[in-house]
C-alpha cells in the first residue's frame, strides 16, 4: 500500500513536472522576439505561476505522506531529463570528428 501511493505521487508529480516544461516552453517561444523587458517579465511570470502549481500539486495530496513524497519525487523527473538531455548533446558535440 505504501509503495503504491508512493508511485501515485510519483506520478502525478511527474505530470505536473512535465505539464510546468512545457508552459514554460511555450511561453519562451511566444516572447522570442519581443524587447528584452516584456519577454523577460513574461518568464518571471511564467516561474511564479509555476511555483503555484507546484505547491497546488503538493497541497492536493498532503494528507498522505508516501503520496507527497512521490509527488516531490515526481517534480524533480524534468529537472533530471534536462540534464541528460544537456549532456547528452555535450558528449556528441566533443565527439572526435574523423
């Protein structure tokens, strides 16, 4: 039972993970090439709406303590595969050409 709420929180904090990428994404796009000023007071924007849905997702499910822990678990699964996404293009850009 514990590890089954465990994975619930999991993945709901993977969606909420993946649902914040991908806001941010689109609003990064959308401000490409408007003046420095709005397109960076839209992202500021952006990350405070974010923080209010991270703790939205975590105050849904507070009441169950493996369920908020997999849910924390869960809003740091984008984080990780940015990171790997970064070194991985790393590693292939350093790559020896012949």
């Amino acid at each position: 039972m514990l590890l089954k709420s465990f994975l619930i929180g999991f993945l709901w904090g993977s969606c909420v993970s993946v649902f914040n990428h991908y806001y941010l994404k689109r609003v990064i796009k959308k401000n490409e090439g408007q003046p420095p000023d709005k397109g960076m007071l839209a992202i500021i924007n952006c990350y405070i709406v974010r923080y209010f849905i991270n703790i939205a997702a975590l105050f849904a499910v507070y009441r169950n303590m493996w369920m908020l822990a997999g849910t924390a678990a869960g809003l740091t699964v984008m984080m990780h595969i940015s990171i790997l996404r970064y070194l991985k293009s790393r590693k292939t850009s350093r790559a020896p050409k012949k």
